[in-house]
C-alpha cells in the first residue's frame, strides 16, 4: 500500500426527514443564495422543503445550471453573490448543481485574475463561501468530496479542479426526491458511479485488499441494485442504495494508499465538451476502448475484478479479462446507454480533434503509470467507433 493522508470533513444527512437540519448547520444571520438547475426541485417538492428550512434567512435564488455545467452561466451567479454580499450557499440537485456551486464558491473569493484560472491554470484556491448540499441525483459523488468540473462554451473545453476549501460544509441525501427521476438519469448515475469505482480500482496490485474488497463491494452493490432502481426509481431501498453507493464511490476512501487512472474521465470530457453528451455516457463509451487496449498492462486487476465481481472463474487471464470487459459493457447497455461511438453520431473527425488537444496541452501521459498517450486514447476511441 502506498502511503496516504486521509481527510474528509463534510458531515452527512440521509434520509427521507432531514432537509429541517438546514435550520441548525447554516450560521446565523447568513445571506443565503439557494443555486438549482432546471427546475426538478419544484417538480419533487425539495424546493418547497428548502424554503421553509431556510425561513428567516435572507435569500436570494439562482436557477439554470446547466446538466453540463458552465463556466459563463456560474460567472452570473458570482456576479450575484458580490451584488449582494452572500454569505452562504445552498445547492440543490444533481452534481452538475453541486460542482457549479463549488466553482462559484470559490470563483467569488478569487483575487487573482480570471477565474477560469483555477481550471485552466491550476491556479491556488485559499478560500471559498462557505455552502451545504441537498442531493437530489446519486451519480458524482460531489457531494462528499472537493472535486468539480466546468465547462466553457466558448472554448469547448470541460475541465477539473480539487481543493480543499471546496469541501461541502454538509450535505443532505434524498433518495425519495431521487425516485422521481426519469430512467435515463438513473441509469446516468448508476455507471457514473461504477466508473469512479473503476478509475481507483481497475490500476494495478499494490498489497490494499481493504480498499480492493471496499471497492469491489461498491460495485457489486451497484450491478446488483441497477436493474431494480432502473426498472423502478421510487423503489426507495434500491434507491438508497445506490445513493449511498455513489457518495462511497468517490469520498475519497477506497483512494487511499492506492493508484488511480483517471483517463476514462479525460477522454471522456472531451466527448462532452465537442458533442454535449451526457457525462456517465462518454464513459460508457472510453472505458471498453481504453480497458482493451491496455489490457495486457492491467490484466492482473481485470482478472481480479473478473473473478470477485463478476464471478468469472475459468478459462485463461486473457480469456478472464476479456470476458470481464464484455460483461461490463453488456452492463452498460443493460441500463440503455450507447457503448460505441456511432451511438450518438460521433465520427472519427473528433477522434483526431480529442487527440490534436491532448498533444496541444502536453498531456502525453496520462493516468495509471501514464500508460494512457494520445496514441492509446486514438487507438481506444477507434475500437469504439
């Protein structure tokens, strides 16, 4: 096991009753800002819920964040947030919400220039307004973690960024307001969630089996609670279940003291950012590209993942791993997500754009033991047109 530093401090509520404890973890006297995105949260009654949690506060709204977040519509609610002098804020929704709120959380406090920067440029982040979470969509894990990502229209560009300030100060989990999801979002979270597991997991053996079996349980959960939640969104236990697997997903405890990859995501955002297709989908897509062509590089981890979480016991390591990588897509497809390229009309034109930016931004190494170049991303993206 590789060494590790550990630290996690958003506090979490779950369950059907717990949108009043807003009232108590929000500071006295706080401007508050309530962020949301489309509209759901009136549909599924958090909206109202909020409301009244946050009855006595002063509160200023701000709505339209967009599934793929933006750099240009979270600059308005910065614009807002200094109009104003807010003090707080409350995100509510799915973790494009989420991962916005935490752009403008920090972007608001930014002294050094153009926001954007701390995306761009991996530019310091040494504070941010203070916020708490209502989630209303299991998929990112943003929701306990200091992770966001934006977009910029007008640069197609959808990148990262990691600080510490940008922990949520609490976050409430609602799997109720989640069962009135459609399916396409469920099944979204579903493989955004076993994606984040994979990206920690799916590396090479370091000697970690308490991470290794977290991991692998995570999964199992998943591929197990899937066609239950998916068939059903108000199944409230399948729900629950995978909310709650979402959040372990990516709250940082099956990261310790083991290698990531991360290049899915990479490649994937790229997808997002030439084509706007949904997150989980790119995923759907890179992951059986990149996992063939490094298969021999990552084939003890795809035989152990072959064997604990598919079940997968005979035949050769090469017949393990490959088994493994289909069995994974069909689960991709089983949630009604398109695993190849020509699903969403993507043509080898983009191939050639997502490669041409890697090499512009030196990103010639990527990933578990930066196996992943632009010419293994051409080569996994071409498997999969």
């Amino acid at each position: 096991m590789k060494d590790f530093e550990f630290y996690n401090p958003v506090r979490i509520f779950f369950g059907k009753d717990q949108v009043s404890r807003i009232t108590e973890q929000v500071h006295a006297g706080s401007r508050v800002i309530l962020i949301y995105g489309g509209g759901s949260i009136f549909k599924n009654g958090v909206y109202d819920r909020v409301k009244a949690a946050l009855k006595g506060f002063e509160l200023t709204e701000f709505g339209g964040i967009e599934p793929n977040p933006t750099y240009e519509t979270s600059m308005k609610a910065v614009e807002i947030i200094k109009q104003k002098k807010i003090s707080y804020i409350i995100a509510a929704g799915g973790g494009s919400v989420i991962d916005a709120t935490k752009f403008i959380a920090a972007a608001a406090l930014f002294k050094n220039g153009d926001p954007w920067k701390i995306l761009s440029e991996s530019a310091e982040v040494t504070e941010a307004i203070p916020f708490g979470c209502v989630l209303t969509l299991p998929a990112t894990g943003t929701e306990m973690n200091k992770n966001s990502v934006i977009s910029r229209k007008s640069t197609t560009e959808k990148l990262a960024f990691s600080v510490p300030p940008v922990f949520p100060k609490f976050s409430i989990l609602l799997p109720d307001a989640a069962g009135t999801l459609p399916q396409q979002q469920v099944a979204n979270g579903i493989v955004d969630a076993f994606v984040h597991v994979t990206e920690q997991y799916l590396t090479y053996p370091v000697n970690a089996p308490i991470q290794d079996r977290f991991a692998e349980a995570i999964m199992i959960t998943l591929i197990e609670e899937a066609p239950k939640v998916y068939a059903k969104p108000d199944d409230y236990e399948a729900m629950s279940n995978l909310m709650w697997s979402a959040t372990m997903a990516l709250n940082g405890i099956i990261s310790c003291g083991v290698p990531g990859d991360w290049s899915v995501h990479s490649i994937g955002h790229e997808l997002t950012a030439f084509h706007n297709i949904d997150h989980a989908r790119t995923l759907a897509i890179v992951l059986p590209g990149l996992w063939k062509t490094l298969k021999e590089e990552k084939k003890e981890k795809l035989v152990q993942y072959a064997g604990r979480v598919w079940n997968i016991k005979s035949g050769t390591d090469d017949e393990k791993a490959d088994a493994a990588i289909d069995k994974t897509e069909k689960f991709f497809q089983s949630l009604g997500l398109g695993t190849r390229l020509s699903d969403y009309g993507v043509k080898k034109d983009t191939i050639d754009k997502i490669v041409k930016r890697f090499e512009d931004r030196k990103w010639l190494s990527m990933g578990d033991r930066e196996l992943t170049t632009p010419g293994t991303t051409r080569k996994a993206l071409e498997i999969q047109l």
